[in-house]
C-alpha cells in the first residue's frame, strides 16, 4: 500500500488507525516518544517497522503525530488524541473506583464534605487531579442597582443581591454624562434586572435596549449593562474544590518541564479561570477537551474530562480529571462518569431523604 493511500488528511485507514491507537497507547505508558521497532514488538500489527516509520510519517504530515526531535520517534499531537478519543478509545472497567467508592459519606453530609470526600477518591483511583465545581446559583435576585457618579467620566456600579452579596464596580466611560442622563440610564438599568433573577439578567442583550436620546447615552447604558451582568455573574458564582495535585507534580513529562507545571498550579490557585472554564464545558454528556482546546494557555499541556452530576434531575455542578495531554483516556473517562454518578445518587438521596 502506498504512503498516500487515504485521500483526505483528515481519514485514516484502518492501519493507520491501529499505528495511531499504538503510538498513543504506548506514549501514554511511557511518556517517551515512540519509534516504529517499539510498534512492531509490543503491538501484533502484522508488518514490518519500515511499514510503520512510513505510515508514521504519513500521519506526521496530516498532523496527527509530530517528531520532537530528528532522531527520536512520534508523540500524538492535539489532534491525533482528539481522533484517539473519538474513535479508538477502548473503555476499561474502572475496577478501582467502584472499591473506592465503597468509602464515601452516607447521605446526610454537606455537599462540600461530599464533593472533598468523593474527589480524594477519584484522584486515588486515577492518578490524576480531581476537580468539582459547584454550580452557579442563577435563581437569586438582584435588589438594587445604584449608579454613582465619581468624576465626569467614571462611576461607581453597586449590585445588591438577594442573598447578601454586594459587589462595587469602578466604569471608565467614554464619554462625560450629565447627571439627567445618568439618572435617565439609571432608572432604565433598575426597570430591566432589579427584582430580576440571575438568569434573566445573564440573558439581556445589551443592544437591544431601549433607544436613548443620543448615541453617546446608548453606549453608557450598554456598557453599564454589561458590567452589572458580569458582576452578578462573578456574585453567584459556585465553588471550586480539587484534589490530587500530587499526582500532577509526579507526571514525568511535567517533572522535566517545571515551568509548564508552575503554569498549571497557578491556575488551580487561582480557581476563577478554571471554574470559568468549566462553567463553558457544562453540558450533556463527558466532555474532554485536550491541549490547545484548552481556552486557557497555561494548560495547553494538560487534559480535562469532565461531566455533570445531579441533584434529582437538576444539574448539580461539574465534576472531573485534569492531567497531561497523554492522559489514559480508556481508564480516565469511565472513572469519571461513574464518580459521578455514585456522587450524584447519593445527592439525590439526601435531598428525598
């Protein structure tokens, strides 16, 4: 067969396939790139090396490998692990989590103690750093919003909630309002969220608000809008929790590159980019995002699956795994559905008990 025997970058055939889900099974093992002798012994693919250094080459030009150096062998790239996962990912047992699980709370515990307890179980079963993020709380509603002035073209956004939180805001305008605009835009702002929930404020569309009398009225409005939406936003925000850091510091590719791993840690300290982040990949279903899908640049070397659990049929928050791009997606991802669901059976039992 010969080296272009697919006509779309795109397509594997299934040899190359078998190649792909080689190299990615043995990188994951290793952490080393992988030549074509190391395919042949550990992997019965019924041909020769120079077979598999031709259609590693191949892929490498499609993209889905990529060489580190001229002498050494082939490591996945981004979009070889995106077509590994969705295509030949072979799901394992997750024996281990289920004797885990066996060690979480009865219901009745707090949702913090839950999510503590079932996180130190998941990254004990994974080898991977386990994350939950509570969900934002978009029923509370917003009692007042207050514009004041502090200078021709600066004002002061406060945004009380119902639950407590008051959240005070600096706005650099860009232009100078009279005080009959500003009490204009602000007693628009107080008709559109005030008494509001979370939720229906999250969804105005700042351009479809009222017509002012000047452009430049518009623009203040707008811009106000959108800064008391990113303020309640920020107030109802949930919690972050994450556990297993360790097993982080101890992946051998973050070990030789200490600066990717700074990077990383950083953003688990920080917690709102990675909630943030997770809030955007909370939907149906496990999602993994892997490498430079990562909207955050610091973990681009790192994985992430993650999934939903519940309350009763209610979506609870976001529960999973961060670790290195060459993460063992086969064993990682029914570890981290069946979390969740234990952890969300014993939420719903505790709220019906």
């Amino acid at each position: 067969m010969g080296r272009r025997a697919t006509s779309e970058p795109g397509v594997l055939d299934a040899r190359k396939a078998a190649i792909l889900r080689a190299v990615a099974r043995e990188h994951i093992r290793t952490s080393e790139p992988v030549g074509s002798q190391a395919i042949v012994e550990r992997y019965a693919l019924g041909v020769k090396p120079a077979t598999v250094r031709n259609e590693m080459a191949v892929m490498t030009e499609y993209g889905y490998l990529t060489q580190p150096h001229t002498s050494a062998g082939r490591v996945p790239t981004t979009r070889g692990y995106r077509y590994y996962v969705e295509h030949l990912i072979g799901r394992a047992t997750p024996l281990r989590i289920e004797s885990y699980l066996k060690r979480l709370p009865q219901p009745g515990e707090s949702l913090t103690e839950l999510l503590e307890a079932t996180l130190q179980l998941l990254a004990r079963a994974a080898h991977y750093s386990a994350f939950a993020a509570t969900a934002r709380d978009e029923t509370i509603r917003i009692l007042r919003c207050v514009i004041t002035p502090c200078s021709p073209r600066r004002v002061l956004s406060v945004v009380i909630l119902e639950h407590g939180a008051v959240d005070n805001r600096l706005v650099d305008l860009a232009h100078a309002p009279t005080q009959r605009a500003l009490n204009r835009i602000q007693a628009i702002l107080a008709s559109m969220v005030e008494g509001q929930p979370v939720r229906h404020v999250l969804r105005l569309d700042p351009e479809q608000s009222p017509p002012m009398e000047s452009p430049a009225e518009r623009e203040t409005l707008n811009l106000l809008l959108r800064t008391i939406q990113q303020q309640t936003q920020e107030a109802t925000e949930g919690e972050l929790l994450f556990e297993g850091v360790v097993y982080l510091i101890q992946q051998p590719e973050f070990q030789r590159e200490v600066h990717q791993l700074e990077g990383v840690l950083r953003v688990l300290e920080e917690r709102k980019p990675l909630y943030r982040l997770l809030q955007k990949l909370d939907s149906d279903g496990v999602q993994i995002t892997i490498g430079e899908e990562n909207s955050i640049e610091a973990l681009h070397c790192c994985a992430i699956i993650s999934t939903r659990y519940y309350v009763g049929n209610c979506p609870a928050g976001v529960i999973g795994l961060m670790g290195p791009v060459r993460m063992d997606y086969d064993l990682a991802l029914p570890t981290v559905e069946r979390a969740a669901q234990a952890l969300s059976d014993i939420l719903t039992r505790t709220m019906y008990a």
